[in-house]
C-alpha cells in the first residue's frame, strides 16, 4: 500500500531535481543581486537607476524642466518648497548559469547537485521575470549546450527538461566554457557558475571577461566529500578523471596536509577573485542536502531573499 | 678499549640480502591506480613538496629504508659484535678463585667475599665471548682444576655455583704450578686471580705468564682464636693458653669459654683489638686424657666464623717409655739422672709397650720394636749403605761442625769428640746426596757426616755414624746433654709435655691398628675409608673443614679429633697489595677485570625498533588534515 503511494507521489513530482514543496518555496524566493546589473528592457527587477515603477525610492529638489507630476504637493504645501517624488525603475535582469558538465563534476554527487542548484535558481529567475538562460560545457571541441534565454512560469518545464536530459563527462574545462558563453551570450545580469574549478587554465581572466560583459558572478564551487578529505594512503598512481593524465605520489598520507592547505587556498583565491570584481563565492560539498543549501546556506549568505 | 669488533665476521656475507630486498621492493612498487576528479590540486602539491622538502628522495623509500635498517641490524646481530675491553682478546684464561677460610668473611651487607667473587664471575661468564675459553681453578692450601678451557657457560655456571670456602690459609703456588701445567698445551698469557688478598706475600714460582691479580673488597672487623696450646703445669694438671687476636683498631671484648663432653669449665672476658692480641691462660686439672672446645663470643661484628672455635685434647700424664739396648750402659746412666722415664731393654719383651716414646739402639735386630724416636748408634741407613760407609781408622776423625741451634744439639759440644769409627762418604757424592735422600746432616766430620736425621712419617730417626764405645763421646759433657735433649724431644713427640690444637689441612691419624678398616667422618659430609697397612706410616687425610672428626671402626673404640682453623694470617684478614715472586712482584690490578662488551642485544634491539617503527609507517591512519 505504501509503495503504490510512494509510487502515485513519485509520479505528481514536477521534476525529478527538486521535490514539489521545494519548488513551491524556490518560487516565492529572488536571487539578489548586489550590483544591479540590469538591461535597459523593463522588466520586474529593480534597477538602481530612479523609474516610473510604484516603488518610492528617494526625493530631490525639483529642477525646472522636470515633470510637474512627480511634485509632491502635500510637502509643498507644508514647506512651501517643490520636491520631485522619485521611484525605483524596474528592468529586466539577465540569469544566466553555467554548468561544468566536465567528468571530474562526475565524481561524487557533483554533477547532480549542480543540476539540482541551476534548477532552484533558474526557477526563481522564471518566476521573478528575469531572463534566464543556461549553459551546459561538456565537449571541449564542441559549442556548449544552450539554453536560450526565456522567463515566466511557462518556461519551467522546458528548463527542467533541458536539466534532467544534460549528462556530465565532458571534458571541457569550465574556464574554457566561460568563454565559449561570451561568445554568446548578451545582456547585463547574473552568472551562476556551479562548477568544482579544479582548472589548469587562468580562472582570473574568465572572471574579468564576465565582470567585463556586465555580469555579476555567482561562483559556486562544488566538491565531493573525497575531494575535501580525501583517505588516501600509500605509494599511489592518480589519474585525471578529465585528461586521463597520471601522477605517482609515495607516502600519499603525508601529502594530505599540504593537499588540504593547496585547496584552502584555491577556495581563497576564487572567494577573492569574486570580491574583487564585486561577486559573491561558496564552496559547497555535494554531500550536503540541495534543501539546505537552498533554504538555509543561500538565506544566510545574501544570495537569496 | 678498542671499537666494534665481531666475533663471527663470516656472516658479513648475508648483507647480499640487501640486493633481493631492494630488487623485490621495486618489482613490489606497482602503485595502485586511484582515479581523482582532477590532478590540478595534486601536481600542486607535488610541485609543492618538491620545493619545500628536499629529502622527498628519502621519504619516498622511508619503507625501504627501514626494511634495509631492520636487515643490517639483524646481520650485525648475527655478526656477534663486541667491544673490546684490551687490545688482545685472550681466547684460553685460567681463572684462580681463592677459596681459602677467609674468603668466608662476610661485609656489612652479609656477603661472603666467595659470593662476590662467584658474582664477578658469573658476570664475567655471562659476557664471555664466542672463542673464548676459560678454565677455573680453585684454590686454597691446594689447587683443584673445576673444569677444563671451555666456553660453556652452563658447566662454568655450574662450576662457580659450587665453590665453597674452605677452613684452611690460601697458597698460590699449587694453582700456579697446574696453570703453568695447562700452559704446556694451551697458550696462556695471563692468569686472573681473584682474591680478597690473604695470601702469602712470597710466593716462589717463576711465572711463565703475567697475573692479573683482582682484590676482592675486604670484609669488616674480624676477632678470632690464633692458638691453642696446652702445656703441662705439674702431674695434675695443664696449662692451656688460647690466643685471641684481632684487627679492629679499637678494644673489642670477647668472651672465652672453655667447655668439655660435661659443660662448660671456665671462662674469661678479653679486649682485643689489632695492637692489643690476647693470650689467656687456663688451669686444668686433669690426669686423663679429655677433650676441650674453646669458644670465642664476640661482643661486636665478626667477619669470619670458622675461627671462633678451637678443640685440643689433652693426653693422659705418663711415663715416658725408654727402650735402651742392653749394651748400651752409657746411655742407660745418663738416662738414669733423668726423671719421669720407664726404661725397657730386650729382655723383659713381655712389659714393653705397644710403642715406645725414645729408642737408643745399636742393632739392627731392634728394628722390630716400634718407637716414636729411635737413635741409632753406629748403624748406617739402609738407603746410605752405597754413600755412606764407616771405616775404622787408628787416627780416628773429629767433628768439626754440628748445628748448635738444633733441638737436638742444643748446648752439646762436640768439638772434642774422637771416634775411631770414620763415617766417610762414597766418592762422587756429597751432603746434597743425603738431602735427596731426605736425611738432614746435624754433624759432620772432614770425611762426611756424623750425625744424621730423618723423619718418616711421624717416626724421627737419628743416626749417630760412629759407636759411642770406640768415641770420647760418652766422657765428654755433650753426651748427657744429647740425651736429656733427645727425652725432652720424646717427651714432646709424645705430647706429654705440650699438646697443639689441631690445624686445619693434613691431619696425620697415629695409633690406627694396621688392617683395620676406619671410617672417617667429618663436617660437611665429610666421610673417607681408611686403611693402615703393615708397616706402613700413619695415614694422613685431608681435613679443609674445622670441626669434629671421628674415627671408627668395628674393632677399636670411636676416636674423635678436633680441629681448627688457627691462623693468624687468616683471622686477622691480613691483605696483601703485592706477591713478589721469584723474578718480580704482582701488584693488584687498579681496574677490574675488563670484560668484553658484547653488543649484539643492542643490534637486535634496534632491529625490533624498526620493525616497530616500519609496522607503525605501513600501517598508519593518514595524517592529520586541515579544516575545511
């Protein structure tokens, strides 16, 4: 009996990425941006700039010229003073989020996880009328997969589609897959990049290229358990998941210390990589629940409201 | 003390385990595949540890490295390594254990100083070398081989655990003489001797190799009995004078007790210290024969136990027998002015005494009866007949030397004696003749000796060489001198006019029956069969331990002699720093005896250290990482 629930309750799930309930909150939820990065279009994302949306945002001394119907007349009346009533412009904002379909995301629960977070945020930018896109690097020598950009709720089955169909194993370095994004991608906003960045190539200048298209960066740095503490012991010969490249190590036990303080410092240097070019970074192990991360971890960073 | 060396160098040659060792551990170097998401983080920290740990080299083989420790140790072990304590490694060593009375003197600790020289050489056998041999030898008035050159520590352990002190002083020379005997097939070069240094300060033996002569550590204060003698006072009674001697530097008193088979008869308290030796003089009344013990108790420490006690059996006061041939009227009227004697000649055989104290003779026919000291007038030794002739002269010859402090010829002048009877000796002989013969020459003419002695067994002869009827002798003063001197030697033959205590060492069993069978038992499980044939001299046996010692047999009543250590040089533990020897002296080693060092358990040791250490490395939990 209780299978044939567990059964008919699999089967009313929206998407196999995210339970229902989470869907549920994810869509009363808002990415926040911190530089306002927005497009010209209007849209439901509050700009920095004042607008003509019907959230009050600041007053300023009128100035001839200005339009007489943004004076507000109950000050003047008591100041005798004119002052221009100023409100927040609402622009369209671009999502866009990059996944790392390389093979070292296939180690552990990364890849999925990665899948599961570009869902959330996807969802939350449909939701919010932000333009969201998505991309997917897998093959280094082949263009990556694309989701073009959409918004509205209408677009969230088309979006967990494109996620539960995309599988990892590619071989295309994530700081290869930001470029290869540029080359397409238009429009000021976000990118979420959910990758483990565990790159040979120059993590820094995909960073500039990003800051310098208008976008916000969102790094999301995903590791498995193993990466992060890894039991390893003895005379061993590794093998790169991605380039199939090998190293001997000897006495691997007395290397994890220097290991460890090798990926303290990567997680610094991309933490400020992304400060600098006023982004936001977090390290995540995929071992932790997507809802925690979500509902807890993003809430407590700043990322989301 | 030189560096490592080994004993077993042959087995240098299983350092080729190395070459399989290092071979199998390369062949065994086939990593185990490990596939990582990506090696950017690990080349880092290659790269990394390459810079900043320059023995990653080392690191790399530490296993190897430590099975390559773990194999040479084991080698080295098995290569028997020592250090050497002298230059040259003596491979045969004598050992000579001194086991004389006062090796049992025990220190403040309760020791013996046998159990500390068993301790030293127990130490010493237990370091002995592969190669080494040695042989022990214990000592005391003799020497004893206790076992052969041997590096068995188990027969050598067993050899030392069976030492034992003996009542008796200690004397090198029977030990040296059986290492220069064991030298003749074995190389010796040095001797050890172990000590506690109460020995005789000369010892005559010409050492053929060096001694290292090691002084045991002397034991405490020590008082003790030297003498026991008893003197006869009157026809009642004896004198017995008991000394007391010690080597404390301050008065120790002791207590003297005289005791019989009855209980104790006297007593007398003394001080003694080393300056300060006692002599206590006793009254005893007895006209029988009895046995007395003395005991000595201290007041305060005393080292050596074996000396506390003394035994001395006094005879019963007789007569002295005097057997005079009946020809010889001279000598029966000196006799005559001498009181205390019972004359017998051969014609009233049927009164005379199973032994007599004094013979006078001048026939060879008296030969049958058996006395204590014959004097022999005119008659030539059996053994000297081919050296010795007497031949009548009309000129007659004169003495012209004697030894005047002899017992014998004491106050006797025989500067002007004549005899007819020329005692001349054989031509191509001379005195050293008669000494190998064991005669001592107490006077002697121009042409050879005149007077004779030798003892046999506890028999004295003498042999006046010319007859004292063809001589001026018996008109001369000398003569009745000789004979109140040859009755004052009876009487102490005889013991009737001083007895000693019984020593330690040899003691002579007289008046056993010929044919009997005796058993002798003594302390310490002391038991000997004994047998006295027909004329044959009174057996002797060897009694190293001082107690009671019984005689017995199925036919003759039980006999019991006491015997004592009585020895000054033992009791007052008298050392000696030197033994000078014929050509040199032998000064006590300032070092103990240096043992070589063997080394191997040390090899074995950080074998299993790295063992532990390689054990530990293989099976390690990774280290300690850093927070995430």
């Amino acid at each position: 009996m209780s299978e044939i629930q567990t059964e008919s309750t699999k089967k009313k799930q929206f998407t196999t990425l995210l339970d229902n309930n989470a869907l549920g909150r994810l869509e009363r939820m808002r990415l926040n941006s911190v530089k306002k990065m927005t497009n010209r279009r209007q849209g439901e994302h509050l700009s920095g700039k004042g607008g003509t949306s019907t959230e009050f945002s600041d007053y300023r001394d009128y100035a001839p010229g200005d339009d007489m119907r943004y004076v507000d007349w109950n000050i003047f009346a008591r100041l005798n003073r004119p002052y221009i009533k100023q409100y927040r412009y609402e622009e369209e904002m671009n999502v866009v989020i990059l996944i790392d379909a390389s093979s070292s995301m296939n180690q552990g629960n990364k890849f999925f996880l990665a899948k599961q977070i570009a869902a959330a945020c996807g969802l939350m930018g449909l939701m919010n009328f932000e333009r969201v896109s998505l991309y997917v690097s897998h093959q280094e020598s082949e263009d990556p997969l694309f989701f073009p950009p959409c918004t509205g709720r209408a677009s969230r089955s088309k979006l967990f589609q494109f996620l539960e169909n995309i599988e990892g194993g590619g071989d295309a370095p994530v700081d290869y897959a930001i470029e290869s994004l540029l080359k397409r991608h238009r429009g000021r906003g976000i990118v979420i990049l959910l990758s483990d960045f565990l790159t040979w190539g120059n993590i820094a200048r995909s960073f500039n290229l990003l800051f310098s298209a208008g976008l916000e960066i969102f790094a999301t740095q995903i590791l498995s358990p193993e990466e992060i503490d890894p039991e390893l012991a003895g005379d061993l010969r590794l093998i790169d998941s991605e380039t199939g490249g090998t190293l001997d190590i000897s006495s691997a036990g007395d290397l994890l210390g220097i290991y460890q303080e090798h990926r303290h410092h990567l997680e610094v240097e991309l933490s400020q990589e992304c400060r600098r070019r006023q982004g936001r970074f977090l390290s995540l192990s995929s071992g932790i629940p997507v809802n925690d991360i979500l509902f807890d971890l993003f809430h407590r960073k700043g990322w989301v409201r | 003390m030189s560096w490592l060396n080994f004993s077993t160098l042959a087995n240098a040659w299983l350092f080729l385990l190395a070459l399989p060792l290092i071979l199998f551990y390369f062949l065994k170097l086939r990593r185990p595949h490990k596939e990582v998401s990506s090696l950017v983080l690990w080349q880092q920290v290659m790269d990394d540890q390459r810079v900043n740990s320059p023995f990653q080299k080392f690191k790399k083989n530490l296993l190897l490295l430590l099975q390559l420790l773990l194999l040479c140790s084991l080698i080295l072990a098995s290569m028997q390594p020592f250090i050497q304590a002298s230059s040259e490694q003596e491979d045969s060593l004598p050992i000579l254990i001194d086991c004389s009375a006062s090796m049992g003197s025990i220190d403040s600790s309760g020791k013996s100083r046998l159990d500390v020289a068993k301790d030293e050489l127990k130490d010493f056998i237990n370091k002995l070398l592969p190669g080494q041999r040695i042989s022990l030898i214990s000592f005391h008035s003799t020497a004893r081989r206790l076992t052969e050159f041997t590096d068995n520590k188990r027969v050598l352990l067993k050899a030392v655990d069976s030492l034992e002190t003996v009542d008796v002083p200690g004397k090198l020379e029977d030990a040296l003489r059986l290492c220069e005997a064991m030298s003749r097939v074995t190389t010796i070069k040095t001797v050890y001797l172990l000590s506690d240094g109460n020995l005789p300060n000369k010892t005559d033996f010409e050492l053929p190799f060096s001694i290292n002569y090691q002084k045991l550590p002397t034991a405490s204060f020590n008082i003790g009995i030297t003498e026991c003698n008893a003197r006869r006072a009157n026809e009642e009674g004896w004198d017995l004078f008991i000394r007391v001697e010690g080597n404390s530097d301050v008065p120790v008193s002791a207590k003297v007790e005289i005791w019989n088979g009855l209980g104790k008869v006297a007593e007398d308290t003394v001080l003694v210290s080393k300056e300060l030796p006692q002599r206590v003089n006793f009254r005893l009344n007895v006209d029988i024969e009895a046995s007395f013990q003395v005991k000595l108790i201290s007041d305060g420490k005393d080292s050596l136990e074996v000396d506390n006690y003394a035994s001395i059996k006094i005879p019963k006061i007789r007569k002295l027998q005097v057997f005079v041939s009946e020809d010889l009227t001279g000598f029966r009227h000196a006799l005559n002015g001498i009181s205390g004697l019972v004359f017998h000649s051969e014609k009233n055989e049927a009164d005379h005494p199973p032994e007599f104290d004094l013979l006078f003779t001048d026939k060879t026919s008296d030969d049958k009866y058996p006395s204590k000291i014959r004097f022999n007038i005119g008659l030539v030794p059996e053994d000297l007949k081919s050296t010795l002739n007497i031949e009548t002269g009309d000129s007659g010859v004169e003495i012209i030397d004697w030894l005047r402090n002899s017992t014998l010829l004491q106050h006797v002048n025989l500067g002007e004696v004549i005899s007819t009877d020329v005692p001349t000796t054989a031509e191509g002989s001379g005195s050293e003749t008669y000494e190998e013969a064991g005669y001592e020459i107490f006077a002697h003419s121009t042409t050879g000796p005149v007077l004779l002695g030798k003892r046999d067994n506890s028999q004295l002869n003498y042999y006046l060489l010319f007859h004292t009827d063809r001589s001026t002798f018996p008109y001369r003063v000398g003569f009745p001198v000789l004979v109140n001197n040859l009755v004052q030697i009876a009487m102490q033959e005889a013991s009737l006019t001083e007895v000693h205590g019984e020593k330690t060492g040899a003691l002579v069993l007289n008046k056993l029956i010929p044919g009997v069978e005796y058993i002798v038992s003594g302390p310490n499980g002391f038991s000997q069969t004994i047998k006295k044939e027909e004329d044959s001299s009174s057996p002797i046996i060897s009694a190293l331990k001082a107690g009671e010692y019984r005689i017995k047999s199925d036919s003759d009543e039980t006999k019991i002699i006491g015997v004592s250590l009585l020895n000054s040089h033992e009791t007052l533990l008298k050392t000696v720093e030197s033994i000078q020897f014929s050509e040199l002296s032998v000064d006590v080693a300032k070092e103990k005896i240096k043992k070589d060092q063997p080394t191997w358990k040390y090899f074995a040791f950080f074998g299993f250290l790295f063992l532990i250490v390689e054990w530990w490395y293989f099976q390690r939990r990774p280290g300690r990482r850093l927070a995430t």
